[in-house]
C-alpha cells in the first residue's frame, strides 16, 4: 500500500517534469520571431529537425540584427557569404555548407546537403551550383546596408581587419598585402563585434526524446574573402545527441572553434553534468588560452532542462538567450551574467 502509493507519487510528479519542461526550443540571441518560428513547428507536428530549420530560416529573412542572412557582413571585397549547418540528433547525420554564395537560405541548402548527399559539409561556388540544382534560387545578397558598411569600411583605409605579419601595415593600410618574413608577436584584437551580435544557434528538443540543432550566420563583417567560422563545423557552432542532450555557441568563432565547445558540453551532460555547469566548463577551457574573448554558449539536456554561460570580455557582460517550452509562452527571454 504504501509502496504503491510511493510509486504513484513518484510517477505523476516524474510525468509533471517532463510535460512542463518538453517540448524545449532555445536559441541564441533575443531572436524571438525565429523561436515562435520553431515553437509553431513542434506544435504542429512538425519534427525537431522542421523547428530548428525553420527557426533559423525565419531569422535569415529577417536579417536578424544584420548577422545572419543576405545584406550583413561583408567580407573584403564587400560581399556576403553564408554558414549554416543543421545536425540529426537521433541518426548523427549533418549537413552544413560555408562560405555559401548567392543563395539566401543557407540552413535550407544545408539540410539538403543533409538529406540528397552523403557529405557532411560542401563551401563555396561548388556549393552554390548544389544549391541551385537543388531547386534554391540564386540571388545578389548585397543590400544598400552591406554595400555601405563596405564602402565606409575602404574610405577608413579598410580599418578593422584580420590581417597581421603583412606588409604595408595592415592596421594603416588596405591591400593587397604580401607576407613579412619575420612575425611579430602580437595580441589578439578585440574583432568580433559585441554589440550587433552574431550568428543564430537553435536547440529543439520533442516530448518522444528527439533532439535537433542548428546554425545559421553571414560571419565576420570584413573577413578575409574564404574565411569560415565555427556555425558549420559539427561539435564547435552546434552539436546534438538525442542520448545526452545539445548545445550551440555564439561568438569569436575563430577562436571557439579550436576548443569544440558544443561537443564538450554535449559530452559532460553525458556523464551528468548540469546545462549550466556544462556550459560553463566549456567557456573556461576556452579562457583558460583565451582570457577576453567573446563568446557564449546555449546547453540543453535529455529533460529539457537548460542553461547558458559567456565570458566577460570587454562590452559583454550580459548574454540573452531565448526560450520556449510549455510553461514559457510566448517566448521568454533569459539573460545570463557572463563571467
Ligand atoms: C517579428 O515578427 C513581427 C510579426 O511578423 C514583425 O512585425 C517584426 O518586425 C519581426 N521582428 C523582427 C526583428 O524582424
Ligand atoms: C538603394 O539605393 C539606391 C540608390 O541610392 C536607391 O535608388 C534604392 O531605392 C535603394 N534601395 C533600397 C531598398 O533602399
Ligand atoms: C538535466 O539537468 C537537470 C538539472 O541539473 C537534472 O536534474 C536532470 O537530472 C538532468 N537530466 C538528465 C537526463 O541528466
């Protein structure tokens, strides 16, 4: 009697945690529109892998904040190229394309990527052409915004960039540049820009245990034309594994790139720990060779249970994240203080 009475109690309040905290969609940024976009999906029926797609596809269209989609961030020749990726957290399949040219919705063209090849990643004009064949349309990217921030950017002597060991003097002077033979030991600049934000990383996760995420960014304004970032490369922009849970990172992606930080993560919930606590174990080993960069990153477990943790860099304290699950409707945005 009394075991069984345990034993109920048990259950229901087991049953009441997982139905309050599932189904889960969180993504970096205040990008609201593209977490209702996602949140819409699941409750329609549509799979986890449709919720993050659509979610980030609905931000490439909204250009959100300028950092993910057509018109934002152009390299130095002044163009915009894309990196998404979308990752199956059931089967392990990915599909990611980089450097993505003429063709606005990059997370689409990586899920086909995903489900009409056996590749993992294609980049570039190659990319392009798969695209295309694919039935996307091919289109300009360029905008009146990204042709403006190009041409204040060669006014100011193409001030800032990422060259360095160059000559003539890439902090005075624009290119073309030739190498130098001896390297200056240099500090890294504070390049990535804290304050427009960049890249979208969503994590989906459904009531029956799948899980799904995603990345979708234009990249670096005035990157080296070629220069991909962390968002299409598995286990550093995103990475999801419906036995252990899903995390996504934002940020310096030449740098978070280096450190896997979405497959650690992953990888310490695996073995029990706390979204939060795995999270933040991922920025501190990025820290610890790093001390001021920015980034942040997003973890969610198996129970929907999730969490967030950035690094304090200068202009970046705060990091806002977005949030839906049955108890937060509309979506809800979280802050977390960096540290
Ligand atoms: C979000 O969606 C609403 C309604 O469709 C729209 O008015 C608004 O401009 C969108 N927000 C952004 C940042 O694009
Ligand atoms: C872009 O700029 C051109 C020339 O200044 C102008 O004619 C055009 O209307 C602008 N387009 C948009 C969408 O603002
Ligand atoms: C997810 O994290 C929460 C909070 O730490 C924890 O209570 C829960 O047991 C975790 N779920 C799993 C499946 O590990």
């Amino acid at each position: 009697m009394f075991a069984s009475l345990l034993i109920f109690t048990l259950t229901v309040r087991f049953s009441l945690g997982q139905t309050s905290r599932l189904p889960l969609v969180i993504n970096t940024w205040p990008f609201k529109n593209a977490t209702a976009t996602a949140w819409g999906v699941l409750l329609s029926g549509g799979s986890v892998l449709d919720a993050v797609e659509k979610g980030c596809a609905r931000c490439e269209m909204e250009q959100c904040d300028g950092s993910v989609g057509y018109g934002g961030s152009p390299d130095e020749h002044g163009e915009t190229t894309l990196d998404a990726m979308i990752m199956n957290g059931d089967t392990m399949d990915v599909g990611a394309v980089a450097d993505l040219r003429r063709i606005k919705n990059a997370i689409g063209v990586a899920r086909a990527v995903m489900e009409h090849t056996e590749h993992t990643l294609l980049v570039g004009e190659s990319a392009s052409v798969f695209a295309e064949n694919m039935g996307f349309i091919a289109e300009d990217l360029t905008t009146n915004r990204s042709l403006n921030i190009f041409s204040q950017w060669l006014k100011g002597n193409c001030q800032p960039n990422y060259r360095k060991n160059v000559f003539p003097d890439p902090k005075k002077s624009c290119g073309p540049y030739k190498p130098m033979a001896t390297m200056k030991q240099n500090t890294r600049a504070q390049h990535a820009n804290v304050h427009s934000h960049d890249t979208i990383g969503m994590i989906a996760l459904d009531q029956d245990g799948h899980v799904a995420a995603g990345t979708s960014t234009n990249g670096l304004t005035h990157k080296v034309p070629g220069r991909v970032g962390d968002s299409p490369i598995v286990g550093a922009g995103a990475y999801a594994d419906s036995s252990a849970g899903a995390a996504a990172a934002t940020g310096d992606g030449d740098v978070m790139m280096r450190f896997l930080p979405s497959y650690l993560a992953v990888e310490l919930m695996r073995a029990g720990a706390d979204p939060s606590a795995a999270c933040k174990t991922a920025i501190s080993r990025i820290k610890r060779h790093y001390s001021d960069f920015f980034g942040a990153i997003i973890c969610a477990n198996t129970t929907g249970h999730y969490g967030a943790a950035c690094n304090k860099a200068p202009g970046f304290s705060q990091f806002h994240y977005m949030v839906s699950n049955p108890k937060l409707v509309p979506p809800f945005l979280e802050t977390e203080n960096c540290f």
